[in-house]
C-alpha cells in the first residue's frame, strides 16, 4: 500500500496531520533569518529536541535526543543557550551551564513524567528505604535530580543502570514503562515509580496492530517510553537519536515509527530517500506532544529578543543537581 493510502485507513476527522518538506539546506523564510541574526549577535547556540516543529529543528545548532542535548549544553562556548525543547531539559542545560543565560521558548512546556514525580513525595518514599540508589530518567525536575543518585536518558538507561552499584536497592524514577524496559535488559530489579509519558501511552496494541498489518514488510521502531504491549510489537526499542540511525541502517524503505510526531521531520531530512509511517493510536493517526509543541518559531524569536523566559534555579539545587548529571556524562562516554 503507498503511504499515502496511510491516510485512508485512519478514522474519519483526524486528517490533521502533515509532514512538513524539509526546507533545502541553507535556505530560510523572513523569521528564521531574523533568529539567524540575533543568534550571532547574542552569541547563542539553538538546541532542539527531535519533537519540535519542523521550522524550528530548521535553524538550530543542534537537533537530538535528551542525551545527545545534555552533551551539547555541557560543552558549548556560547553565551546564550536558546532551549527548544521542554522545561526539564532547559533546566539540565542550566545546571550544566550556571553562569550562562539559558532561555526556553515557552516556559509552560511541561512534561507528564516530570509531574508525576513531586520532590517531596520522593524524598518520603526514599525515607522509607536507606539502601535506595535513585536513578533518575532525565525528565524529572531539578529537585527531583538534586535527589538522585544518578540521571539516565532512554539513550543511556540499560549502561547506567549496569554501572549501579550492585549492593544498592535501584529506585528507578519517574517513568514505569522506561524502568520495566530496562529491567528486561539489564536483568537487574528495580522498584518502579509509576509515572508514565502520556503520548507514548497512547499508543496501544491494537493501533500497532494495525498498523502492522497495512505494512506487513516495514520494520517497526518503538520509543521506550511505549508499554509492554507495544515494545514487544517492535523490531526495535529505542531512543529518539537510536532511531535515526535504525532507520539509515536498515535496508527498507518503509518503517513505522512508534514516537512523537516530531521525529518525522528530523527523519526525513536524514534519510530523503525512506517513507516513514506515523503510528496511530486508536483516536488519532499519529501523536504529538502538546507540551513540545508549545514552542513556536515566533516564541523563539521573542525568548531571543527578550531574553525572558530565562531558567533560573537556587544554588543548592544546582549545585546537588549536577553531580547525578555528571555522573550519567561521565558513565556515558565510557567505552
Ligand atoms: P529521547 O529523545 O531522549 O529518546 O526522549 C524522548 C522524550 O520523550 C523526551 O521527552
Ligand atoms: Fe514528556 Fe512525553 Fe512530552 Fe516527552 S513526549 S516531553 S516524555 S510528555
């Protein structure tokens, strides 16, 4: 069936979605110039996650996985670091940056996980057992970090949590899904926050399913973040960044992609020559975050031109926060 008929298939009133061309290399529109601009004027670097819209992932820097962001922030010279993405990963490149000005777009792009896991009540239950060593997925707040014992990404959780000391009990936060996931590979029990992503959630075993069966030859890459009955559909379990590089491996031109609608742009642009076919979930005929999706081309250029929103944190937290962070770059580069 050609992709095209995707569309067909998918229930009736859910035709909003639209994979945007990617603009040819090198070529802007009147507003991403502008941004063009002010970035050299402030001496700012853009970074964006794969699940921001087309024409922002179009002027940044940089366009990755939360891992592949944390290892930017950690090393960039600029003096401005213009986050696009979510407010927990704007928070990690402010923990990794004091000194510099970190600005977010739009300061409400929140996060499911990140809410699910209120610093108090980890606090509490950490209380509870002594020997707990806390394993943090990035997407958690700084309080929540500044708690952890070390901070893992989907791109490094199976390394990370095989670098936890093996006499500790692991407390992996705040993302079950991530956590089980990582428990059937590494072998190593944990107990399991039970937090999840609300878009990766929405994905169930019927829509992939069916999915499945329009594409019987297409091999299926499913974000981490998925449930069970999902990831045990998929020929391969992945990071965002991972994905980019299954889907330039593999042979097929066809491949389903089980993430946020995001991804596809960033996957188009490295594999032109590949069709990449948006998993459904049963109400709608792909998924996007609407927290992620806050962010618009516009708001970039005001969090530039204002500097505002700015991230902010008290000393403390930053300073209890970096070391789990240091800790996961540091576990990270290890061969
Ligand atoms: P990665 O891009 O690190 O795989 O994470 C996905 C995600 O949901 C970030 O919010
Ligand atoms: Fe959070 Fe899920 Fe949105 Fe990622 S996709 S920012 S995990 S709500």
């Amino acid at each position: 069936m050609p992709v095209s008929d995707v569309l067909e298939i998918l229930p009736p009133g859910v035709d909003r979605f639209e994979v945007r061309k990617p603009m040819p290399r090198g070529q802007f529109d009147p507003l991403s110039k502008e941004i063009l601009g002010l970035k050299k004027k402030l001496n700012a670097v853009i970074l964006a996650h794969n699940y921001q819209v087309a024409e922002i992932q179009d002027v940044a820097d940089y366009v990755g996985d939360s891992l592949g962001l944390s290892q930017q922030a950690a090393r960039t010279s600029a003096d401005v670091i213009v986050f696009c993405g979510v407010h927990f990963m704007a928070e990690t490149a402010k923990i990794l940056n004091p000194n510099k000005i970190v600005v977010l777009p739009d300061k409400d792009a929140g996060c499911s996980l990140e809410q699910s896991c209120p610093a108090d009540k980890l606090k509490a239950f950490q209380a509870t057992n002594p020997n707990f060593y806390t394993i943090a997925y990035i997407n958690c707040s700084a309080a929540v970090k500044a708690l952890s014992d070390v901070i893992c990404t989907s791109g490094n959780a199976v390394k990370i949590v095989h670098a936890s000391p093996k006499d500790r009990d692991l407390l992996f936060v705040p993302d079950e899904n991530l956590g089980a996931w990582v428990m059937e590979k590494t072998g190593r029990p944990m107990t399991l926050w039970r937090g999840d992503c609300y878009v990766h959630v929405e994905f169930t075993h019927a829509s992939i399913m069916r999915i499945r069966r329009e594409f019987p030859d297409a091999p299926l890459v499913a974000h981490p973040e998925c449930t069970k009955a999902v990831r045990m559909l998929a020929d391969e379990v992945c990071s965002t960044e991972k994905m980019v590089d299954f889907c330039k491996r593999t042979p097929a031109k066809q491949i389903i992609i089980v993430t946020e609608a995001g991804m596809l742009h960033r996957l188009k642009r490295e594999c032109p020559d590949k069709v990449f076919i948006p998993a459904p979930t049963d109400n709608c005929r792909c998924n996007e975050c609407r927290y992620m999706k806050m962010n618009t081309l516009e708001k970039v250029y005001n969090c530039m031109a204002d500097l505002q929103p700015r991230i902010e944190l008290d000393p403390e937290t930053l300073r209890r926060a970096r070391l789990p962070i240091e800790r996961m770059l540091e576990i990270s580069a290890r061969p």
